[in-house]
C-alpha cells in the first residue's frame, strides 16, 4: 500500500509504502529509501515505533545530516580525503566532510528517489547510479530489497552491476530506540556484538589501518552490556565477508523487554551512539547498528576490498530480527 508523503521541490512526487507482517509494521520512503517508522511489539504484546524519523518529507529535507533510516550509497562511511586509487587512477569525490568524503558525497543515495516496485511481502528499490555521480566512476544500476520474513523480520538485499571499475560499500541507517522512540535515551541498551576486535580512527574518525583487539577495552562487547555512549566505530565482525546472513549482533532494552538481532554478509558493523543528533532529538536517542565493509577501504588495501567490475555482481544482505522476553 502506498500514499503520497510530498513533493520535492523539481516538482518529483515522493510516496510511502507500508508494509506489515507477524506483528510488524515498516513504512519505507520513495526518498531515499528511508525506513521512517518500524513498529514491533514489547513483552506485553504493544507496539511502539522503535526507529527514529520525521513526520514529514520537509524534515527530511532540512535535516538530511543523520540519515536517518536511509539508504547509503555509493559508499557507506568515510573515504579519506575524498579520494583513491583504482587501477592506476585516482578518483576525486565530493569532501562533503572536508576534507573527506562521507556516505557517497553531498547527494548520495539518501538524497535520490528510487523507483518502487511492490515484490511479495515487500518492495523493491531501483535507480541508476551515473558515471561520474558525486566523483565515482562506472554506470552503477543498484537494486535493493526490502521483505518482511514470516517472523517479522526485516531483510534488506542490495545488488549492483557496473559497466566500469568502481566501489560500493552500502547499508542502511536506521537509529533504533527499543524503548520507543520519543522515550528518551538509549544508552541503557544492552548490546552483544561478536567482533573481537575494531578499528581504531584519528580525529577525523579515518581509520588508521590497524586492527585492534577490543579485548579489556571499552569496545569489548562479546558479552551483553549496557552500550552507553561515545561510540562511531567499525567492528571487525568475527565471521568476516559470508555468501549469506549470519547474526553477529543482539540489542536488547530491559524497559520493554524488545530485542532486535542483527543478521549479514558484510564483514563490519560500525556502531554510532548518536551522539550528536540535532534537534527535535536528543544527543543519544537511537543507535545506529550499520553493516558495512570497513571506512576508507578503497585506501586501505589489507582491508576487505570493495571494488566491483564489470560482469560482477555485487551482493549484500542484512537481516533485522524483532522479538521480546
């Protein structure tokens, strides 16, 4: 089902479908593919709306800073200063954080509208991605798939095809409050990330190509504990790269007994604590769980690699699991 959310300022239509199974209900934007609300039920059988968004298409667009349940792409996290190597050129992007690139430039994939596509028991995403868009090279024709399984879970499958050398590293940026959102914090959440170890960032949050053991540190969250705050880091999943999901990650909120398990094929998670929301939210009010490949790879050659070719698939799959106890 879908209804009119608003009209960009070209004159484009931006609409929002629903979705809803087991228990579960999802609204997903045209604009950028944003998830704005996700429904799911507490211990007492309640639903509450347990991501963050805006009520309307204007917030969006004069808040675009959080992402805020949005489709990320071409490349999901920083690359430093906004450029790298491929096959003996160097590529210079949008440094829409100067001096480096951040989430695919200045109008990634979170700023495009999508063409939507009702699939069973889900929608599918479509654009063209053009050659040279925000600076990365190769036509990339980007598919992504949103599906609630028949436990409720939501899957989201991305796939790209390219008819030139590039990158591409996506996810989605949602920030969930088990809670509620609107209930305040979420620092009290209880997080369990099997990653025994991380990678450490320069001021600038670029990684400094080391692989860290999160052992006796702050970043150890093998076992369940409060998450807290001060977090916008990459964890090195212990699984690594997978042909399909595997669950890497639990959060869980005591207040409402709500849990969500985090399922994928990428080989990083980067945690962001949200610790500087802007208004109408409050510093720490969802935490963002992103699947990804590691920041800055295009530049870190040791790291897992993020370069697709032509007559290549590019595949990626995370899965959002929703119980209570």
């Amino acid at each position: 089902m879908s209804e009119h959310f608003g009209t960009l300022s070209d004159g484009t239509e931006v609409h929002r479908w629903t979705l809803e199974r087991a228990g579960v209900r999802v609204r997903v934007l045209s604009y950028g593919g944003i998830v704005q609300s996700l429904e799911a039920p507490d211990r007492e059988g309640h639903r509450a709306d347990v991501v963050l968004g805006f009520a309307g298409l204007d917030d969006y667009l004069t808040h675009p800073g959080p992402y805020l349940g949005a489709l990320i792409g071409r490349y999901a996290n920083r690359i430093a200063g906004g450029r790298f190597p491929l096959d003996g050129l160097t590529y210079a992007l949008e440094p829409n954080t100067p001096p480096n690139s951040l989430h695919g430039g200045a109008r990634g994939f979170d700023k495009r509208v999508w063409d939507v596509t009702p699939v069973e028991h889900g929608l599918r995403l479509d654009r063209v991605s053009p050659h040279g868009e925000e600076g990365f090279p190769g036509r990339l024709e980007v598919s992504v798939t949103y599906t609630l399984d028949a436990g409720g879970a939501l899957r989201i499958t991305y796939e790209a095809v390219t008819d030139a050398p590039t990158v591409v590293n996506l996810t989605n940026h949602s920030y969930f409050n088990l809670a509620g959102a609107g209930s305040g914090g979420a620092g009290g959440h209880e997080l369990r990330l099997a990653a025994s170890r991380f990678t450490p960032v320069d001021a600038d949050l670029i990684p400094t190509g080391a692989l860290d053991e999160v052992e006796g540190t702050r970043f150890d969250f093998r076992q369940a504990r409060k998450v807290g705050s001060g977090y916008d880091h990459n964890f090195v999943l212990d699984k690594g790269v997978t042909a399909s999901a595997q669950e890497v990650a639990e959060l869980y909120d005591p207040s409402s007994g709500r849990a969500l398990t985090v399922a994928t094929t990428e080989p990083g998670l980067q945690l962001y604590t949200a610790d500087h929301l802007p208004e109408p939210f409050a510093p720490g009010d969802g935490i963002a769980l992103e699947t990804q490949h590691f920041p800055d790879s295009p530049n870190r050659p040791d790291f897992p690699g993020t370069v697709l070719r032509p007559g290549e698939v590019f595949r990626s799959e995370t899965v959002y699991g929703f119980s209570a106890r």
